[in-house]
C-alpha cells in the first residue's frame, strides 16, 4: 500500500502546485489587461473577428450566386476567379438500401456499437451472444489536501 499513499502524496503535491501556478498567472492576467497595449490588442482582435465575419458573408454571396448563374446558363466559368464544379453525389433511400444490402450485400450493413452496447442486456434476451460483466476502475477524489498534512499521512477519522 506504500506505493500507492506514496502516488497519492505526489498526486496531492502537483494539484497543489498547480492550484498556486493558476493563481499566479491569474494576478498577470490581470495587471496585463489593465494595460493600455492590451486594450488596444482587444480592439484589434474585435476588428480582425468582424472583418472574418464579413469574408465569410462576402464568400457565401459569391458562391450562391455563382451557383445561381450556373443553374440558368450552364456555365461553369460566371466570372473571372469564380468556377463552379461538378461533384459525384450519390442519392438513395436509406430503408430500400438497407432492405437491399441485407440480401445482396450485408457487408455494408455497420454496427453500432454504441447503441449495441446500451441495449446490450435486452438483446442478449432476444438470444444475441452478449456478455455483460464488470470492470473495475479506480476513482480519485478532486481534493487530496489530506495527504498534504501530517506527513502525507492522512487522520484516521477523515476517511
């Protein structure tokens, strides 16, 4: 058990640590933003979000018009800098699909496991191969101050 109160002093140790390095940066981060300079960087960043804003309103105008012109005329070049492109796309019912793959190719046909596992125990019931077990994991409690004390050794009533 040595190893283990010896891990939890370390563990207590860094959080500790830690805790003091936050609130250390934390005093900075204060007297930075009390600067004039870091003001004027807000200002700045509040400006370059708007102006991303813009580009990507400005893009999506562009590109929906561009479209728009392709749809009536066909061409794929409506403007200097602007080309529209034609894609593949696959389009299909996913039930007919499905019905079909499980005749001709079930392959295709994915678990879920997620939703497999979360109705585990019912579909066990229905004769699927399932085994449900347990697995052990071990917990750490977020507040270790108990081993920062006496020694690292923590007061038998704490427990």
């Amino acid at each position: 058990m040595s190893g283990l109160t010896d891990a939890l002093r370390e563990l207590a140790e860094a959080r500790r640590q830690h805790e003091i390095a936050k609130e250390r940066v934390g005093e900075h981060l204060l007297r930075v933003q009390a600067m004039t300079t870091y003001q004027e960087m807000l200002v700045a960043q509040d400006s370059e979000r708007n102006l991303a804003q813009a580009i990507l309103n400005a893009d999506a105008k562009v590109r929906a018009l561009a479209l728009a012109e392709h749809a009536l005329s066909g061409d794929t070049k409506p403007a200097e800098g602007v080309q529209v492109k034609l894609f593949g796309k696959v389009v299909y019912e996913p039930q007919d699909v499905w019905s079909w793959c499980i005749v001709n190719a079930p392959k295709y046909l994915v678990l879920d496991a997620k939703a497999f596992e979360k109705a585990a125990s019912v579909l066990r019931d229905l004769g699927a191969r399932v085994e449900l077990t347990k697995e052990a994991r071990a917990q750490i409690a977020t507040n270790l101050d108990v081993w920062l004390t006496n020694e690292g050794k923590p007061d038998e009533n704490s427990r």
